[in-house]
C-alpha cells in the first residue's frame, strides 16, 4: 500500500506562545519565553525553522504575555513562512489560547506547538501516521529518562492513548507529550470560549477512547521552562545555530 504524506504546506500551524513565564523570569525577565535567546536567537526561530523544514507556509502565533515583542521582531514574515497572530488579553491555557484563535485555524488537521519546548521529530512521518490513522487528535510522544516533571502517556499496542499518568513521585523512564500535536478543528470548537482551559488537563484526558492516539519518537527533546533547562538549551541547540 502506497503511503500518503501529508501536504504542510496546506496546513496552518499554530504555535502556543502566551504563557507568563514565572519559572524562567530569573533568567529572561524582560521578554516571552519564546523570545529568550539561544546562540543569539530567539527560541522561537528554531521552532519556525522546524516549520519551514517540514514544508509549512503558515503559522498563526498565539501570543500574551509581552506578546507585542514577539510581532515586532518578527512582523507578518519569517523566511517563507506567513505569520500571523492571535493576541489574548488575559491567560486563557493552552486550550483557551487556541479556541481564540480558531477563525484563523482554516485547515484540517491543524498542527500544534508548544511554544517553550523542542522535538527534534520528523513532522513528516509524523503527519503521514496521523493520515493513516483517521484519528481526530494525535499526540507527539517522546521518551525521557525522569518522566516527575512530565508525567507520562500510556498507550495501547496501535498506538491509542488509553490513559494520562499522573506525575511521579520517583524517577521512571516513560513516554510523555512533546508538546506537538496534530488537531481536528472539530476538538478546538468544542473548547468553551472566553475560559481558562488547558489541553494537557481538561481535553486530552477527556478524549481518551475517543480517538486520541499517541505517536512514538525517539527524538530528542527539550523543554526551555526551567533555568536549569534554559542552560542545557546552549547544547542541545549548538548544532542548529547556524
């Protein structure tokens, strides 16, 4: 059977920058995480770099906290890349964030990133899994060694996610969210409007046996939350700063 791959350059991806921040503040105080510099860069090009590579040509910025530094470095252009933006006037979550900014999420699937973490994951495959499947919603899953900051994702042999763990108490290996995901529009109307709602708690766990699927990678990955994190990204990036 011929394998499909799916056309980016027809998606939207929509990439979740609004967040305040608190735990990186003692290092970048003055920006948003996705603006914090990595080899004299902001975070948020390598993301859109990671875009660009896997064929998109639009990218819809949900955006909040100090939001407007993020439109005038970047403006309405990155490469060939078209951006635009989805301002929230209070912290809505991660879910919140995207139901806002649903008029200009015209594609199906659209694609979703956190705006403060990095997996170095081929989209490719992962959006020709996702076609493969016909699932409404597929989770980017990667495998760490501490999964206590993360908690993990638990999966049935086809890959359908049957349950969200909860965070650890000890140090387990186990498969958690990347943070990158592939949508139905049809999951971001049904978020309710003009509320603080998180995908990681309040959707997810309420679509599990409801076609909610979870992709394997053993990409690496990375998450800039923490100041401990942040020093780590000066390696981890050192062969991307070019």
């Amino acid at each position: 059977m011929i394998k499909r791959d799916i056309d980016f350059s027809k998606i939207t991806a929509a990439i979740l920058a609004g967040g305040l921040g608190t735990r990186l503040r003692t290092v970048v105080a003055d920006r948003p995480k996705v603006m914090a510099e990595i080899h004299g860069r902001p975070f948020l090009r390598y993301l859109l770099d990671q875009l660009l590579s896997a064929g998109f040509r639009s990218a819809m910025l949900c955006t909040g906290y100090l939001g407007e530094q993020i439109a005038d470095v970047f403006g309405n252009q990155y490469k060939d890349l078209q951006l635009s933006y989805s301002l929230e006037s209070r912290p809505l979550g991660t879910a919140g964030a995207l139901r806002l900014a649903l008029p200009q999420l015209v594609s199906n699937p659209v694609l979703v990133m956190n705006g403060d973490s990095y997996c170095h994951a081929n989209l490719r495959a992962f959006g020709r899994w996702y076609l493969e499947r016909s699932d409404q919603a597929a989770i980017l899953l990667t495998q760490v060694a501490d999964s206590r900051r993360y908690g993990s994702v638990k999966l049935a042999d086809d890959g359908t996610v049957i349950e969200f763990g909860e965070k650890l108490a000890e140090q387990r290996s186990s498969w958690i969210n990347a943070g990158v995901y592939l949508l139905n529009p049809a999951i971001i109307s049904s978020i309710p409007v003009d509320r603080s709602v998180s995908l990681e708690y309040d959707v997810f766990p309420g679509l599990v046996g409801q076609g909610l699927s979870g992709y394997r990678s053993d990409s690496l990955f990375l998450d800039i939350g923490t100041p401990d994190d942040f020093k780590k990204a000066q390696e981890f990036f050192a062969p991307l700063a070019l």
